[in-house]
C-alpha cells in the first residue's frame, strides 16, 4: 500500500503510521510528516525508512515488511551507514547539512551579493536585504563586477572551508559582443575586494559555474553540461567515458566529495541556457533532493538520466511545482523555477509568482525543512533576466 501511486501523500502517510506501529514506534514523526512518495520501487522504499530512521533491515524485519529477505537490501544499508560513520569521523560533527557546505565549526553564513543587484535593482534588492536583517543574516555587497549573478563566478567553498576557483568561460556568453561583455573578471574582483585575499583560494582549469555545483555532506550535484563545457563531446570520442570518468574524479578531489552525482541537463541552450543544477534540484540532507517535478511527457533522457542518479545513490525525491514562463519578450525567464530560493543559516528565502502553485510550493517547504523559517519574496523582475535568489547571492561560511 506505501508504494501505491494511486494514493494520496497523506494516504500514504497513514499506511506509514500503521507500519511504524508493527516497528514498535522507530520511525521519526517528522519522517511521516514529510513523506512523500519518490519514483522508487518498494525494495528502496523500504530501505529509505531503514537508512532514515536507523532501523537495521535484519531478516526478521526484512520478512516482515517484504515478505522475504532482501540480503542486496541489507548489504546496501550496511554500506550507507559505513560511509555515514566514515563521513562522521571525519567531520566530528553531527549539525544537519545544508544544501551549502557546512563550515568545519558549522558558524554562521554571509550572503554576498553584487553591487549592481542594488544599482540595477533597487526596491527588490532591498526587500531581499528586508528579509535578511529581520533574521538577522550577515551580508555585504561585491564590487567590480559586470553582472549580478554573483555565484556563478566567484569560488565553491568546500567542507573543509577552502576555496576553489574555477575558469569562468561558459559558452552561453560566447557569441554576442553584449553578453561576452558581461563576463566578469575574477582577477579584477580579487583586485577591488581586498577581504577575498583573507580566504584561502585554489585555482582550477575546470571550467564550471557556481550555479552548477550544489554540496551536501560529502556529496555533489553537477549537471552533464560540465562535460561539454569543458570539451568533452561524445560524438566522434572514443575517449569520451575516460574523459568524463577523470573529470568527475578530479572534481571529486576538489570539492572534497566522495560522489560527484551527475543529473541531466536539457541539451538545447534555447530550451535551458546554463544548464545549471541549481535551476533544477536542491539537497535537502545527503540522501534527499528536492526538485522540479518530473512529468510524463519530459524528454526520455531527462527521466532515464534522473532516474539512474535517483537509483545509484539511493536518494529520495520530493517534487515541487514548476512553470515556464511563456514571455517572448523575455525569452530566458526564470520565472516559475521555485527551487532556486536562498539558503541561508536556518532561512530560505523563496521566490513566488503570484500563482495557485505558491502556498503548494510553501506549504512542501515547510513540511520538508521543519527547523527553517520560510520567507517568501517577489523577485519578478529580475527573473525575466535569467535567474533567481540562489543565482544573485554568493553564500560563505565564516
């Protein structure tokens, strides 16, 4: 019955209750409460309740809830919660991660953003800076740069709190004088932000947007267009799977994550110009996303593609609304792409649209991130630029 699409969430939830009650009561409160049914077959279903809720999938009650003994399942779970101690050692701490890397001594973020964001933008930037200072954020402004999507070009702060600085070359801005105009130079930000010469930066030759790297506890999310921006074409390569397998590892060592996951990105620039992750999915915790809902009539290599990085490392996923704004006079709107709010200490700041799907998308929100205060905010106008919150601010651990 958990696994039955043709019920409701809260069905679900109930059928849920009822199994909690034959575990003698082990399974979280807030797990019910947030459970929503991911595009998994029953054996993983199960083995998310057991990996979530530390329940050992031992024969009995493996037999009791399968009806037989998963000995794969139970292997896979004796795995995870390896590399979980593992990862717990490591870190010696045992703070909840957040969909932006965690400080070594987990201390509070800043979020900075361009100076043209308030030049540009004023009455929006200052409702978003409304919003900080009522919770109490740190924030601060860039200077020198040449656009206002300040994450893409300034560095991925890792676990350990080290900075790396990727090539910022993408080619959706290679091909028209105006947009090639608006790559920011990092050397010139370095020159004009002298508090960046306090953090310790590592340079690399990989050329990657911060929009395209998101970071949990030891795990990444890259989209497949870190390949082609970086030269790795399929067609005609013989050499493609080495390529793309020594590209993944060198960022793995980089980011100082264990699985680099890679998700599909649509592969038309006209369709979706960045390709960035984080236009895509968030990490709710290591083995939970939260994304765009995915639909039926999805082009088969978005689903097959999901799918397979869904399966490989056993993640649940909750979907949200998402619409495309249909505005020929703004053809790169990012209107309608919930899922790249703002996060921030115990806040996120989420973009609405004055549609039915708003309250649905709050509502998920907050059933899935119980301990974060939501606030939401009208960011329209810069939208219809190409981007949203998590796209204008540039989040450091200090």
């Amino acid at each position: 019955m958990l696994v039955d699409k043709k019920l409701t969430s809260k069905e679900h939830r109930k059928v849920l209750k009822k199994m909690n009650v034959l575990m003698g009561n082990r399974i979280r409160k807030e797990y019910i409460q947030n459970f929503v049914l991911p595009n998994k077959g029953r054996e993983d279903v199960f083995l998310d309740i057991c990996v979530s809720n530390e329940i050992e999938p031992n024969e009995e009650v493996c037999k009791k809830f399968l009806g037989y003994d998963s000995r794969t399942k139970r292997a896979e779970y004796i795995k995870i919660k390896s590399k979980s101690k593992h990862s717990e050692k490591e870190n010696s701490s045992s703070a909840k991660p957040h969909a932006y890397p965690l400080s070594p001594d987990n201390s509070e973020q800043t979020v900075y953003m361009s100076e043209l964001l308030m030049s540009r933008h004023p009455i929006t930037c200052q409702n978003l800076i409304e919003i900080l200072e009522r919770h109490h954020v740190k924030y601060s402004f860039i200077k020198g740069t040449k656009d206002i999507w300040c994450r893409d070009y300034m560095p991925v702060q890792t676990k350990s709190g080290r900075f790396i600085q990727f090539k910022y070359d993408p080619s959706y801005l290679k091909g028209k004088k105006e947009w090639e105009e608006l790559r920011s130079d990092i050397t010139e930000i370095r020159k004009k932000n002298d508090w960046l010469s306090d953090f310790e930066i590592t340079t690399s030759d990989i050329n990657l947007d911060g929009g395209n790297v998101l970071i949990c506890d030891g795990r990444a999310i890259v989209s497949d267009r870190v390949f082609s921006e970086n030269g790795i074409i399929q067609k005609g390569n013989p050499n493609y799977e080495s390529e793309k397998k020594a590209l993944i590892n060198n960022l793995s060592k980089l980011l100082e994550c264990e699985d680099v996951i890679i998700i599909p990105a649509l592969k038309s620039q006209s369709e979706d110009l960045t390709g960035h992750s984080d236009g895509m999915v968030r990490f709710v915790d290591k083995y939970t996303i939260i994304g765009n809902e995915r639909r039926t009539n999805e082009y088969q290599y978005m689903k097959e593609g999901l799918q397979k990085a869904i399966d490989t490392y056993s993640l649940a996923y909750i979907d949200i609304p998402f619409f495309e704004d249909k505005d020929p006079n703004h053809p790169e709107s990012a209107i309608g792409i919930y899922v790249n709010y703002l996060e921030v200490n115990d806040l996120i700041v989420l973009p609405i649209f004055n549609r039915e799907e708003d309250k649905q998308v709050v509502d998920i929100l907050q059933k899935t991130f119980p301990n974060k205060q939501i606030e939401t905010i009208n960011y329209n106008e810069i939208a219809k630029e190409g981007g949203l919150l998590n796209c204008t601010t540039w989040v450091v651990n200090s």
